[in-house]
C-alpha cells in the first residue's frame, strides 16, 4: 500500500469511534520502528474524524470501483 491509496478498515476502533469497514485515506507511511500507516478518515463533507497510525493487518487496500461496495466476509463485524 502506498501513499494517498483508499483502504477499509477490518475491524472497528471503538475508541476512535469508527466502525468496521470505513474507508480511510493513508496520509503518511512509517517504516520504523516497524511498517504502520497514517489513516485519515473522513465524513461525507470532508471534514477529518480521525487520523490514525494502523499496521497493515489492521486494513485492506481498497480499489475505487470497490469503494461504494459494503464489505462482507471474516474480519467484518
């Protein structure tokens, strides 16, 4: 995954209160101390809900054919 590419969360963050399946934006990636990237996700006006730094077990690369598309299978809640 790479910079700017659109992803979908696999589980929900609670504690950022974003359920499983949102679509996020990586903003930044982080090689060290280990592979993580920066998410940004946002409401329908664009407006940021949250930015957070997620290793890649915690995300799917989604295409943009696929954005509009509710996710379904194991790691969805």
């Amino acid at each position: 995954m790479e910079l700017y590419d659109l992803v979908r969360l696999r589980e929900a963050l609670p504690e950022e209160n974003l359920p499983a399946g949102m679509l996020g934006t990586i903003v930044h990636v982080f090689h060290q101390p280990q592979l993580a990237y920066e998410v940004e996700f946002a409401d329908q006006d664009g407006r940021t809900l949250s930015s957070v730094a997620l290793t890649p077990e915690k995300i799917l690369p989604v295409s943009a054919s696929d954005a509009g598309r509710q996710p379904s299978g194991p790691g969805y809640e």
